[in-house]
C-alpha cells in the first residue's frame, strides 16, 4: 500500500544579512536580482496546470493532490458478493382481530381506548354516541303498539265475518228456508180444502142446495189459495237460487276481506317488529367489547396516507358502517410490511431470504423470508403519481416480545449471489448528488477518480466502470478532501435536496 507523499517546496534563498546591514549613503545600489528564471518557471506551472485539467476532462483524474494526511487502503479485488434488495416498512401482525363497526350510516365516537393500551377479553373499547337511535327506537316503539291494536281490530273483525257467514248457512238460511217449506205446505193444504168446498158448493148449487153466491165465494176462495201455494213456491226458488247465494258471496267476501287486512296488519307489526329489534341492536353495537386479550391498535392506516380524506381515529371523530376501528394483533405472527420500488420488484421471488433491523431497537436484528409479493402496485397518491410501489410480506423466523405493530423496519432481502465483479467496501465510496467517486493511490498520492456503481448489499459496493483490480482505494476519503472540496460538496447536496422538496 502506498503511502501519502509530502508536498514539495521551492528552495528558499538564504538570508545575507548584508543585504539589509547599513552601509555609506554614497555607495551604489546594489543590483536588482534576475527576474527571467522565475517567470519561465511560472510560465511551465501555468503548461503543467492546463495539461492536467485537459486529461482530467478526458479521463475523469482530477489533477494531483499530494498531502501529508495518511488514510487506511484496500487492495481493489474481483469478489463474489452476495445481490441484495433494501426496503422500508413496517410492522403488523399476520392475524388480526378486527373490531368493524357494524352501525349504519354515520356515528361520532364518544368513547375509544387509547392506542397502544392492553386490554382483556370484554374490555370496553369503543362506544358511539346512539342518542339518535334511541329517539328512533322510542317512536318505534310507539309504532309497534298502534299496529299491535290495530291487528287485534283487525282479528276482531275477521271472526265477526266469520261468525257472519257461519250463522247465515248454519242458522238464518235453515231457518227462512223452514218458513218457506211451512207456508208452502200451508198453502198446498189451504188449495185442497178450498178446491173440495168449491167442487161442493158448486154440486149442491146444480141441486138448488145452497145459493149462487157460497159456490162463487168458495171459487174465490180457490183462487186465493193457488195464488198462496204460487208464492209460497216462488219464494222458495228465491231464497234457493238468489237470496242464499247472494248474501253467502257477500259474507265470504267479507270474511276474505277481514282475513287480508288482518294479514296486512300482521305484517305491519311484524315490519315495525323488526324495525325495533333492529334499533335494539343497532343500539347495542354502539358498544364494541375487545374479542380477545391483546393490544388496542387504532386503524389510522388509510388515513396517515398522503391525500386521504377519511377522519383520524379519536374521540369525536365519524365512524362509517363497516370501518375496521381496532385491529388486536396476534403478537405470535408479527411480520414486515414492506414497499418494492417497480424497477426491484420483478428481481424478487417469494421465498428470498431477508434481515430486518427494527429502528425502535438498536442492534436487533432478525432473520426472515419473503412471504409473499403482491401482483399489483398499491394506490397512487396525489404528492407522488409517478412513483409505483408494490407490498411485499416478510415473515419472521423469530419473534421478540418488544416488537410492536407500526414499528418502522429496514429490510436487506437476498435475492441470489453474484458473479466475481470488481468491488469496493461501501465506505470507500463518496457519493455526492448523481456522482460517485473514489480516492485511488497512485505515484503521486491519492487521486480523486469517479466511478459508475452497480449493486451492492451495504458493505460492498460493484463498479461497474472506474477502478481495476489490483489498485488501491482510501477508506477514509473524507480525510483527503480539502475543506474547499468538501464545501462545494455539500453545497452540492444542500441545493440537490431543495430542488427536491
């Protein structure tokens, strides 16, 4: 390994103390020193100058810098590194139990467990304001009992028609047709009696025995009593053919009538019934109990993402029907959430090993697999359209009792092991705005020289175009910047990041 060489100097001229010793005003000035090797010499710098900056322009060099510092260097090798993917995410539990609010329509939250709480199996969690509900189940309730009256009316006159119709078929027609079958017998036998005492009468007129008149009273008499037994007759087939017909038609009606209203009023009070126990239970669902022992987890996802509109989760805020509240998560399946860039997401297979560093603990780190990578990119969000990023799963082969979900974690995933590349530890590197460049020992010192990077896993970096095997790269190139460089550097990256936001 080469070492840092010292920065030449021009040999300074030695000091001639008769220079400036006194001497006799009237002694001659002593003779100006020769100026032409020294602009010669400034003339060849000035050469020596450009003709760097050129090859630098062509050769990515920057001109030498020799220096005194002395940095640690690493030989330049062909290695077989391991390719590797970083991603953020975060924390959840593979199984959750959800608390879904089951109230229709809109209800504030008057009440709601702190998040991050541990609760026990029963516990109360949440609790939406019902007054409108109970408003609507007391006049409900109103309903309900006006249609109760109104079907023991509408029963009441149904067994009227009943009893109607009951009573005409088994009582008044029975009895109007006895009548009927009387008066028509009574005047079968009156027309008997009157036709023997007109034959009589008329016999013993033709003998002289009684007078003209008794033979035409009792032919009178006759006639009246077949005009009776006509009657008698035709009444009969009125209340047979007309009267018992009609008034059975109208009674039935009237019993069909009183059935259907009676139906109809059933299933009023049956609706309103139900509209009552719906209150009741809507009412009831206003207080949601934890399912399980576990840790309260407010639902805030959808509404930490950029552009959403849905409400934090806190007391006084709206709760939509179906809303998952509270998720209580299964500590024994805790798992990262993570977010593959498009251009990486392809280069991922279900099942690639994983380390996850959890940024809530220092030094922990756990070991994983990919679960699962989801076929569609999540919801694009207003502050960041061109940007496309898919969900991948990472199970943990272990699990400790500090994690929590939310916890935010960086995710190295090994996809496969590379082919022998020219690589460099990563902190040999100095990436500033879009350029990367190292410091590669040489003759005259370190020597500034960019680079084109490839992948790496975060202790070895490829390059891809710059460096050969075999040279020499400082590990501390930080310590051979001069303060210039670094100032223009980080001026650099200070105008990068505001242009950015």
């Amino acid at each position: 390994m080469a070492t840092a060489t010292q920065t030449t100097e021009e040999p300074r001229p030695t000091f001639d103390p008769s220079v400036i010793a006194p001497s006799n005003m009237d002694d001659p000035p002593p003779p100006a020193p020769r100026r032409r090797s020294g602009l010669r010499r400034l003339v060849w710098l000035t050469l020596i100058a450009a003709a760097g900056a050129a090859v630098a322009a062509k050769t990515g060099y920057l001109p030498i810098r020799r220096t005194l510092v002395k940095t640690p260097m690493q030989r330049v090798s062909r290695l077989q590194i391991p390719v590797t993917f970083n991603a953020r995410g975060s924390l959840e539990s593979g199984r959750n139990r959800e608390v879904v609010n089951r109230v229709e329509g809109q209800n504030r939250i008057i009440f709601l467990a702190n998040d991050g709480s541990t609760v026990k199996k029963g516990d109360l969690l949440i609790e939406l304001d019902s007054s409108s509900l109970r408003d609507k189940l007391t006049t409900e309730r109103i309903t309900v009992q006006t249609a109760a009256a109104e079907l023991q009316s509408a029963v009441k006159t149904r067994e009227v028609a009943e009893f109607s119709l009951n009573e005409y078929e088994g009582g008044t027609y029975p009895s109007t047709k006895l009548d009927a079958d009387i008066a028509l017998k009574l005047a079968k036998t009156n027309l008997v009696q009157a036709a023997q005492r007109y034959d009589w009468s008329t016999s013993m007129y033709q003998k002289g025995l009684v007078a003209r008149s008794q033979s035409v009273a009792d032919r009178d008499s006759k006639a009246n009593c077949e005009i009776t037994l006509d009657r008698s007759q035709g009444k009969i087939a009125v209340l047979e053919n007309y009267t018992k017909r009609k008034k059975i038609i109208e009674l039935t009606a009237a019993v069909a009538k009183a059935r259907s209203d009676e139906l109809s009023k059933a299933a009023k009070l049956a609706l309103e019934e139900t509209k009552k126990k719906k209150y009741e239970t809507l009412i009831e669902r206003c207080k949601m109990f934890a399912p399980v022992d576990g840790l309260v987890v407010h639902n805030n996802e959808a509404s930490m993402r950029p552009g959403s509109q849905q409400e934090l989760l806190q007391e006084g805020a709206m709760a939509r029907e179906n809303q998952v509240l509270i998720k209580i998560p299964d500590p024994g399946s805790m798992r990262v959430n993570a977010k593959l860039d498009e251009s990486i997401v392809s280069r991922i297979p279900a099942g690639s090993k994983a380390r996850i560093r959890i940024d809530a603990l220092p030094g922990s780190g756990l070991d994983g697999k990919v679960t699962a990578v989801q076929q569609m990119a999540d919801p694009i969000t207003r502050e960041t359209p061109e940007i496309r990023l898919y969900t991948a799963l990472i199970g943990l082969d272990g699990q400790n009792p500090s994690l929590r979900p939310g916890m935010t974690a960086q995710v190295e995933i090994f996809v496969r092991e590379s082919e022998p590349v020219v690589a460099v530890p990563s902190e040999a590197v100095l990436e500033i705005g879009n350029e990367a460049f190292v410091y590669v020992d040489s003759d005259q010192g370190p020597l500034r020289r960019g680079i084109r990077l490839g992948g790496g896993n975060g202790r070895l970096i490829e390059v891809v175009e710059g460096l050969a095997e075999g040279e020499s790269v400082s590990l501390a190139p930080m310590r051979l910047m001069t303060d210039d460089e670094k100032r223009r550097a980080f001026s650099t990256v200070a105008t990068s990041a505001h242009d950015w936001h």
